[in-house]
C-alpha cells in the first residue's frame, strides 16, 4: 500500500530534478523531453531524491495518510452502492430465513458462520434485539466459510427452514450455542429435540436448492466486500464484527430516522 505514493513522491521529484538540471544547462526541454536522462543524470536525479526523502521522511508518511483515506472512503462508497444495488437479495430472498415481525421496518441481515465464536457472542444480542423491538425483521444470511462442517450445520438449519420455519431460530440458537464438530449425529439430535422429524430432515438436507442458496449467500458476501463473520446490515450501514446491542438500537434509530 505504500508503494504507490512513494512512486507518486518519486516521479514528482524526478521531473523537478530534472528540470532543474536541464534549466542550470541552458536547454529548453519540457518536463516529458527531460524524461530521457542519462546515466549520470539518472544518478544525480536517485541521490537528489534520496536526500530529500532522508531530509523529510514524514512526506511518505503523509503520502500514505492520504492514499488510505482516499482508499477507505472509496471502499465505503462502493459499499454502500453494492448495498443499494442488491437490496432485494439481502432482505427479499424466499429461500432465506427470518424471525421478528414479517412486516417489520427496519430489516437486519446477519452474515453468519455456526462454528465463528464471534457469531456465538452475538446470540443474546439478537434475541434481546427480537424480544424488545417488535417492528424489526431479523434475516439469517448462512456463510459457511470457516470449516467444512460449517456447511453442513448451514445446510441442516436451511432444510429445517423448509420443512419447519417456526423452528428455524430455536435451531439455529441450539447450534450457536453448542461446541464442537457439527457431525450429521448432533445435527439430527437438535431437530428431534424441537420435534422435528429426523427423516424429513434428511430428505430436505438433500435438496440442491439448499447448496444454491449457500452459494448464493457467498457470491452476495464477495459482492459486498464481506471477508469474515459476523457481519451485519441495517439500512445503508455495514456493521462488522461482534457488536453490542446497544450498536444495533442506534443503527435501527438512525434507520427509522433516515
């Protein structure tokens, strides 16, 4: 990341080097005619900037302050455009899983990973979240990136979507709040345990519809710029990260508010 303003730096240096030698010669070049130095020129020009580096090295580092905040308000613009443009894939998406109130206005979209510790903290958030604010739409956006049981936890809390949407956030908090490999024996134990059928379960666990909507649910996180978990959406507002209940009130207010 800092290579790109010390060349800036550099080749500002180098034209004025240049410049002034071919000024102190009598010559006329341009700045792009005195771009073909010779050797020795080249080398007046290396030492002309070495020396003005070593001089005033807190131009580099400003160079660099710059170029990162030109790169992190990029980063946020573009963003907040990808959030904008796939709207209806974070919130609307049939195939995935909400709780709180349908008609709720203010949609949350949660990337999520069942064995992410960071997304097992946030469970008593959300639930005082859900359980406080009756006009919040709650969406579970399934990101298994971290191991490759994460997928196939992912893809047992998706078919009990299918098969048992009122179950859907009893099981997920089952999983979130458990430890250890999420072999197919404790994932079929959770569902029994809130009455689902362990045949059903098997069966809708098999749908390739299921495997697409994961996908899907990655395609949309590199869109997004979304690299870890969890990651949260309000509004316009990307939320990274394990945050406090109290972040998610303030991000609703600011919503309702907009």
């Amino acid at each position: 990341m800092t290579a790109f303003p010390f060349r800036r730096v550099a080749c500002f240096l180098a034209v004025s080097a240049a410049t002034a030698m071919a000024a102190s010669a009598g010559r006329a070049e341009t700045p792009a005619a005195a771009g073909a130095l010779s050797a020795a020129q080249q080398q007046q020009v290396k030492e002309v900037i070495r020396s003005y580096l070593m001089e005033n090295p807190e131009l580099i580092l400003d160079a660099v302050k710059v170029y990162q905040a030109r790169q992190e308000a990029k980063a946020k613009e573009e963003a907040r455009n990808a959030l904008v443009s796939n709207r209806d894939k974070l919130e609307s998406d049939k195939d995935t899983p909400f709780a709180g109130n349908p008609k709720g206005d203010v949609t949350i979209v949660e990337f999520f990973d069942y064995n992410c510790g960071y997304c097992k903290k946030m469970i008593p958030a959300i639930q005082d979240v859900l359980k406080t604010d009756k006009n919040v739409r709650f969406v579970f956006k399934e990101l298994p990136i971290l191991r490759e049981d994460s997928a196939r936890a992912a893809t047992a809390a998706l078919a009990v979507w299918k098969i048992a949407p009122d179950k859907y956030l009893d099981y997920h908090v089952a999983l979130m709040s458990g430890r250890g490999e999420f072999t197919d024996d404790r994932l079929f134990k959770a569902a029994e345990t809130l009455g689902i059928d362990k045949e059903k379960l098997k069966t809708a666990m098999a749908d390739p519809a299921i495997e697409q909507s994961i996908r899907r649910n990655r395609e949309l996180s590199h869109m997004l710029g979304i690299n870890g978990t969890p990651a949260f959406i309000i509004g316009d507002e990307m939320l990274p990260g394990a945050i406090e209940a109290d972040v998610i009130r303030d991000a609703i207010k600011k919503k309702r508010a907009s």
